[in-house]
C-alpha cells in the first residue's frame, strides 16, 4: 500500500487518478507538469487506453480526425485521417512513455471504493475490502461510457453458440463463413457491418431506431500530408483552425436546436446522403429514415455502413429483438432468424462513476447525493465532495472531447495548486455555485434535439445529463473564469501552524478564497 | 579597451549570424505556411455545415460536424 500525505510534512501531496485512458493520462501529464510527482495512475486493464484498450472489434476508428483527437500538447504522425484502435492506443503509451509516466501507473487494479477520511483529509482508495492506496487528490477518469451494457434478452443464455458484447470482443471466435447477428445500429454496429460483411457468410443487423448517417472521408494520409504532418506548429494551427470553424456552427447551441438553419442544413446533408446511398432500394430508404430531428440520437459517421447494406450478404431487420433462442434471435414482429454468433452492439452504461462508489464529506455516497440527476461544476466538481475531480463528467458531452479533456485536466491542476498553497488542505465547489452553474447548462438545454428520441443523454428524471449545449470556446472560458470565488478552499495545517485554532484557520480559509 | 574589442568581435560576427538564422527563419515559416495549407486541404468530413443547407442529392456539398455532438468512437 502507498502511504499517503503526512500532515504538516511538507511532503507533495499523493494524487490518484482512477483510469488510464484519454482522460486519465491527460490529467496525470497535467499535474506532473505543474510539478505534482507523485501521481498514479490506476487502471484495471492490462494497460493504457482505457476505451481503445478494450475496444478491439473489427474495424474500431474514431470518428473525428486524428490531429483533433489527441492531445494539443503531443502531435502525432497520423497514419490516417481518422485513426484505427491499434495506432490510438500506441499513440497513448508513447505519450506515458514521453512523459514518463509509465513507473507510476499500476494495471490490473480495480478500484470500487473512494472514501474520504476527514481525520486525515485523504481520500482511501479500495478494492473490495482492500486498500489499495491514500491520496489527498482523487481524480476519477473513469470515462462515461466504458462499462458495456448487454441488453436483458429473454432466454440470452440459451443460445447454443458464441455471445459477446462489442467491447469484449471474442478473438478466438472465427467468424468466416458464419451466420452473424449485430444488434444495434449505432456507431459501433455501423462499423462492424461493413468490417463483417466479406468475412461472414451472413451478417444480419437488428436496428430498433436508424441514426442520422454522415460520411466521414476516412482514408490513410497520403505521403505528402504524412511530411506535413511533421511541422508541429503546422498542426497546431490546422487543429485551433478546424476548433473554431466547428464552433462556429454550435455557438448558442444553434446546431442542435431543431428548426434552427445549422440543424436543418445538418439533417439535410444526413438525408441528401441517405438518399444518393440508397436512392435504388425504396425499402431500405424507409427502414433507414430517423423519424427525430438531427442530434436526438448521437449521430454516425460512416463512409461504408450504406454500401454494406446493400450487399447480397448483408440483411436489415428494422425492428428490435424480442427474445433469444438455442438457435437464433426474434424480432419484435414475431420472426426467428437462426445464427451462429451473436454480437451485442449495444452500446454503455450511461452512468456517471457507474464503477465507483464515492463517500465524501459527512458519509454522503455519490449516487445518493445526486438521486438519479448527476450534475458537477463545469462537470468536474460536487459540493460535499473536497478534493475530488470527475474527468469527463455530467454536461460535458459534446464539443470537442479531448480538448474539453484538456481543459477539464488544466481546471482541476489549477484547484489543487491552490489548495497547496492553502497548506495541503481542501478544495470544493461552493454549493450555490454548482447549483447556478447546473441551472444555466440545464437552461441551455431547452429546446434542444437531445430532449428528442430514444438516447443515452438523460438522467432517470428525463433531465439531460450528459450532454453539453455549446461549444468547446465556451467551454474553455467557463473552466477558465469559474475558479476565484466559486471554490472554497480550507486551509490544511502544513506550513499554517501558527494560525491558531479554528479562528485562524477561518481567518486562512478568507486569505485563501480571496 | 577589452570592450572594445568585444563588440567589434560581436558586429564582425553579426552579418554571417543574421544571414545564416533568417534566411533559416524564412525558409522554416515558409514550409509551415505549406504544410497548414496540405492539412487544411484534407477533407476530414468535419464541414460544420458552414453555409446553407445543401441540395438533398448533393450530400458531398456539405458535411455536418457530427463528431462535435459526442463523443467519438
């Protein structure tokens, strides 16, 4: 086990991050570069990447261009202009490797507890009933959607052949020449269509909703965009260019307001795509039109998913899946199809911290505090809960991921450099703060598309939770102006000693704030 | 004296520097302005639908900015 902090030892603080993906590894460069060494990265997998770790079906890509997926501060020498999982998740060990970090990451672990000893004002980290560590500073990367959701099928386990989810995909399972069910139409199930079809003898998509579909051009860079690649500052421009140019387009939210100019042009596009794809095939056209307005589902970007359709091999069923069989599945029409696999693409838990339980001040757990409505300030932080960051939480869906990552991760350095200063003490939102701050996002997201159709973005209340309304401009000036007042730090006793008592620690906690 | 000496060193040495740095200075700015221009050319589907919407046959006139809405996977 790793000692944490000692009070009044003048010791760097402890911080624990809580995942090894995009998020963690971002906020670990972070803090290690505004000089926190000791930080450690815990992780349950084998190793870096978080999602593009567990994520190995066939045909895994992201879906925004390589140079705005990664890191501002580590330009890559993409091999292509929309990375593949492999070059993703090399591209995150090198950056350990870069900012030598590896030596502070511990894999394997799995940490379900974060409780918050107000005695020792340190977090103890645990694995069932284990402590694994202390540390004054918890930040949960833990990612929103990682924890994969297999759908509650009557008579799932029944059937006679290989099952699995999308994220936990089954290597020793050939599929060549098989009969292969993917249920599900979103992202992942558009990707693994066109990737199945010239493997499989029949690859059978179940899709109880369409999505708005628009290309996305993937392709490899060609040599002459590989040398350019090279110029550092050339990205960078290319990157804060394409930022801008995309925000443009959501200032106010405006692209995913239905019936706003930037919506209809966007679901124009959508349904201009659809229509030049499938024009030929009436029926497909039909069974492939969203009934919602453009962004009440997360949209798909896909250059293949429409020609795969069309394939002799490939075969639509526009309904759900009603129940499993030994042999096959049943739609919710009442019709048997048999196979020989079945691929649950069925997407993630949508829940915030769905695989921590968190205690913080006075033995509050998390999930109870907020009662099936997640909300943070700025995403990152909840009263009640001193020195604890969440990395990709509530209302910080949208925009540009990474960057908001960044931001996230500059946000939350910045705290914990001023809770030093405070003499190793406590940082945390104020409570009006958080709840102003969650009454404008809330306010924000009226009359968005995101209150349409059947998706991840809302809380058991109906409330959207996941979902930001704006851009990332917006974004980086909130993370940026929100911090004097809006947090409260009490002083810690390291180099406070003589403050004398409660009064002087009040007196501190003033200086501080101020 | 010694000063003396020192800064007529340094305006000797001063030409030849200046002309080996900007030339440099120029040469590398050129080749950034270059590549921007290679990596701005490259169509990566990310148009937020700048403009007006596009005639519905026409889906290549304009790509909405999908990826903004979530996360990309």
């Amino acid at each position: 086990m790793i000692r944490g902090t000692l009070a009044g030892g003048g010791e760097e603080p402890v911080i624990a991050v809580i995942g090894a993906g995009f998020a963690g590894i971002g906020a670990a460069v972070r803090l290690r570069r505004a000089g926190f060494r000791r930080v450690t990265l815990l992780e349950r997998a084998e190793g870096p990447g978080g999602t593009w770790w567990h994520n190995t079906y066939e045909g895994a890509e992201v879906d925004t261009p390589s140079m705005l997926y990664s890191y501002s501060w580590m330009p890559w020498n993409w091999t292509r202009t929309h990375v593949r999982q492999a070059e993703l998740r090399d591209y995150l060990a090198a950056v350990l490797d870069a900012f030598d970090l590896r030596d502070r990451c511990r894999f394997g672990v799995t940490v379900d507890r974060v409780e918050w000893d107000a005695g020792a004002r340190e977090y103890s980290l645990r694995s069932g009933r284990d402590e694994i560590m202390r540390a004054r500073y918890v930040v949960s990367a833990v990612g929103l959607l990682s924890d994969p959701r297999m759908p509650d099928l009557p008579g799932l386990n029944t059937f006679e052949g290989p099952v699995f989810h999308s994220s936990q995909w089954r290597h020793d399972v050939d599929l060549s020449g098989k009969r292969v069910a993917v249920v599900g139409s979103g992202s992942t199930a558009t990707q693994l269509v066109p990737a199945l079809r010239d493997k499989a003898k029949q690859v059978t998509m179940f899709s109880r909703e369409p999505n708005w579909i628009v290309p996305k051009r993937a392709r490899p860079y060609t040599d002459k965009e590989r040398r350019a690649l090279d110029s550092r500052v050339a990205q960078r421009i290319v990157r804060a260019s394409t930022i801008y140019r995309r925000d443009k387009a959501q200032f106010g939210g405006a692209l995913w307001r239905s019936g706003s100019p930037q919506n209809t042009a966007a679901e124009n596009a959508a349904r201009g795509y659809l229509e030049a794809s499938l024009g030929e095939r009436p029926d497909l056209l039909e069974a492939l039109t969203p009934r919602y307005p453009y962004g009440g589902k997360r949209p798909v970007i896909s250059d293949d998913f429409y020609t795969a359709v069309l394939a002799d091999n490939v075969q639509l069923v526009p309904h759900a899946v009603r129940e499993v069989t030994e042999h096959g599945l049943v739609d919710a029409t009442g019709v048997e199809r048999e196979f020989d696999v079945l691929i649950m693409a069925t997407g993630f838990k949508a829940d915030f911290l769905s695989t921590l339980q968190v205690t913080g001040r006075d033995g509050q757990e998390i999930h109870r505090h907020w009662n099936g409505d997640e909300r943070a300030f700025l995403g990152v932080m909840v009263p009640g809960f001193p020195n604890f960051f969440i990395m990709y939480g509530p209302n910080t869906n949208g925009g540009t991921i990474v960057t908001n990552l960044e931001l996230q991760a500059s946000f939350l350095t910045a705290a914990v450099k001023r809770a030093e200063r405070g003499g190793a003490g406590e940082v945390e939102v104020r409570g009006w703060a958080a709840e102003a701050y969650d009454r404008a996002v809330q306010r924000m997201l009226q009359g968005t598309a995101f209150q349409y159709g059947n998706n991840y973005y809302r809380s058991g209340s109906g409330r959207i939770s996941t979902q930001w309304p704006d851009g990332v401009l917006l974004y980086a000036l909130l993370t940026k102006l929100l911090r004097g007042p809006f947090l409260r730090v009490t002083p810690g006793t390291r180099g406070r000693a003589g403050a004398g008592g409660a009064e002087g620690r009040e007196r501190a906690a003033s200086e501080v704030s101020s | 004296m010694k000063r003396t000496r020192a800064r007529a060193a340094l305006g000797a040495l001063a030409v030849p520097l200046l002309a080996a740095v900007v030339p440099g200075a120029v040469l590398r700015c050129r080749r950034t302005v270059q590549a921007v221009r290679i990596l701005r050319a490259v169509d990566t589907g990310s148009v937020v639908n700048a403009g007006p919407a596009p005639a519905p046959t026409t889906p290549d006139a304009g790509t909405p900015d999908a990826e903004t809405t979530t996360r990309a996977r």
